[in-house]
C-alpha cells in the first residue's frame, strides 16, 4: 500500500488514474489484473477506485475529500507572500518540502497556530508565542526544532544550533520520520507555549543549608578528538567536553547562543578529565536540595552539566551534545556522608556511550557512580 503524500495534488492523482486505464487498454499485462481488483470493467472510474485503493481509501470520493481537506488546511495557514519564501527555501532541495509539509498538516489538531515564514526558517506560533521552527538545515535533512525550556537533548532530541527560539531540535530526512514520537513532542511544545506563563509566587525562605559539598568530577574512557554521532550526519573534529558554568575566574571557552560558559575545557582525546565545583545543600520539608553557581534545572531535576563541541580555535566551543549528572539521583546517605568534615563527594563518569560516541543527555549508573570520598 503507498503513502499518501502529506501535501498531495488531486490533478497527479488524476493522471496516474488516466495512465493505469490507459495501460489496461493497451495491452499492459500487469494493469488489467490491477483494475480486476477494484472492479470487473477497464474504465476510468475502475483505475481511479483502484488508485484509491492502493492508497488505502474505500473509494475515489473518500480519496478526492482527503486530499481537499488537507489542502484547505495548508491553504488556512500560509498566505501567498509566506508560500512564495517557503518555495524559495526549497527550490534547490524540493525532495525535503514534503517533510514541511507533514509538519504543517499536523497544526489544525493542535489548536490555533499562525505561520510566520522568513528566509531561512518557518515559525510555528501560539497566540503566546513561538513553540517549533522548520528548518532545511542541509540538502539532506530538516531540523524541526522545539521550544521545550525545561527539557534536555535525550533520544531523538538534540541540542539546537542556531535555530529560532529552538531549544532542541529533532532531525528529519523523510516525512515518514514525523511519526507518533515527532508529534507528540510537537503537541507538547504547543501546550507549553500556549499556556499563559504560571503567576509569580512569593519568595519562599530557603531551607537551612545542611552545607557546602566540594564535588570533584573524575571523567575516563574520552571518545577522541572526532565523531560522528548521528549517522550519515556531520563529522566533528578537534571535539572537547567542559564543564557548564557561569565562572569567569577559570578557563573558558564561549558557547555560542549559550546562557552559560564552557568551563576548563578538556581535548576528547585526553586520558582522563577532571572538574572541582562547590554544591550547597539545602535541607527542607520536600527533602534535600541542591543549589550553586553550576547547579542546573529545577527543583526536580538539579544536575551538574557538561558540554561536548567542537573547538575551532577561535575562542569558542560549537555545542552539539550535552549531558547532565543528577545531583537528586543521589542516595541521600551518600550526601550526608559526604558533608562531614573531611570529605567531599566524587562522581566517576565514563564518557563515552556504548558506540564509542560522547555519552550524552542523563547518565545512568554504571557509567556513573557517586561516593563519599575522605580528603
């Protein structure tokens, strides 16, 4: 059974009908037993059921609405001056327009959305802001990238680069890709964008500090100076891991694009990396809880950061991996362990994922351990 194309045009339809009946009188072994199928007679209306058929619809009529339902709904998002930049985005890579075109069919089921076209990229907004931006990054690939502010690159989810107010982005080289994952990440985007922002809450008086932890991170087993994680994708050469941070007092590379810095880079093909950072911790009624200069995420998901890219020489690293260390995955008897005096807490990380890669997004034991360790 063939795919209808997300953007399908009824007159193509029309004529592959016209050829099949046109093949059955013809002589044409394989188009008689075709039109057989669907109906006893050689007419035109046998080969456009069978065209229908072959689409998985139960007639020509339901397959002529479906294609009119979803050029109306094109047809109610883009208007003829946004159409016009979109064609110039495609014109020299017109096999990734229908990719676009699957994502743009999926809008009416999400709610209210206005399209925005510019001259690289198509916005996707919310009546509250932007929530997913389209992007024909390369010849061969379209970058679908998400607003998604509490959600870190993990799975088909990767760091976005220069795309909008992306924060990750999925990459896609087909529009069979956008499946039930894809639109599900792309209704969630919706929903968080659409919300109206939650109200401000009163400052809560912070939870007594239990006290300052001196975490040392102990990183082994780094991937080397290139890799190619996503495969058919970009080589990345002269790749480095650092830690994520605000510290200007250390050595640091700019991330561009990035709120944070990349701090006490370490070149891939070390033998070993090493990172010291103070934690403070904070006792209270929802239990233990991590704050500090390189703490990162919500009250759920506290977590030490690191950053792979690739280090072009000019003073800044080129992210295209993340990957986080949990401070609440913790067992919270190693933390107070690690608070009495004398100690501090280690974490050991390998930092290479099963691949060979740059591990990446949330490490899991036993790439990762934690332990109370004596001075």
């Amino acid at each position: 059974m063939s795919q209808l194309p997300a953007r399908p045009d009824l007159d193509h339809l029309r004529r592959q009908a016209r050829e099949l009946h046109r093949a059955a009188r013809d002589g044409d072994a394989r188009a008689p037993r075709r039109l057989r199928q669907a109906s006893g007679v050689v007419t035109l209306s046998a080969a456009q059921l069978a065209i229908a058929r072959d689409y998985g619809f139960a007639s020509w009529p339901r397959l002529k609405a479906e294609v009119e339902r979803r050029r109306a709904a094109l047809a109610g998002f883009l208007t003829a001056e946004a159409d016009d930049l979109i064609a110039g985005q495609y014109r020299d890579r017109p096999r990734l327009r229908p990719i676009l075109d699957a994502v743009l069919t999926a809008l009416p089921a999400l709610g209210p959305v206005t399209v925005q076209a510019r001259g690289t990229i198509v916005s996707l907004v919310t009546p509250r802001r932007t929530f997913a931006v389209v992007k024909a990054t390369t010849k061969s690939r379209v970058d679908l990238g998400l607003r998604l502010d509490q959600t870190q690159p993990e799975g088909r989810l990767l760091p976005a680069r220069d795309i909008g107010s992306a924060t990750v982005r999925i990459p896609l080289t087909a529009p069979d890709e956008i499946d039930e994952e894809v639109l599900g990440w792309l209704r969630r985007a919706y929903n968080e964008n659409a919300a109206p922002p939650p109200p401000r809450r009163p400052a809560r008086r912070p939870a007594p500090a239990l006290g300052t932890l001196t975490v040392v991170i102990e990183g082994f087993d780094l991937p080397g100076l290139t890799c190619a994680p996503e495969p058919g994708g970009r080589v990345h050469q002269n790749i480095h891991v650092a830690l994520t941070g605000p510290d200007k007092d250390r050595p640091a590379l700019v991330v561009p694009g990035g709120r944070w810095l990349a701090i006490e880079p370490v070149r891939g093909d070390a033998p070993s990396a090493r990172w010291e950072v103070p934690v403070t911790v904070r006792r209270g009624a929802d239990g233990l809880d991590f704050t500090g200069p390189f703490v990162r995420g919500d009250r759920t998901d506290r977590h030490l950061g690191l950053a792979w890219g690739d280090v072009p020489g000019d003073g800044t690293l080129r992210l295209f991996r993340g990957a986080k260390l949990r401070l609440v995955d913790i067992d919270s008897r190693i933390i107070e362990q690690a608070s009495s005096p004398g100690h501090r807490l280690v974490a050991r990380i390998r930092l290479t994922d099963a691949r060979g890669n740059p591990v990446c997004a949330r490490v899991h034991p036993p790439a990762l351990t934690w332990s109370a360790v004596r001075q």
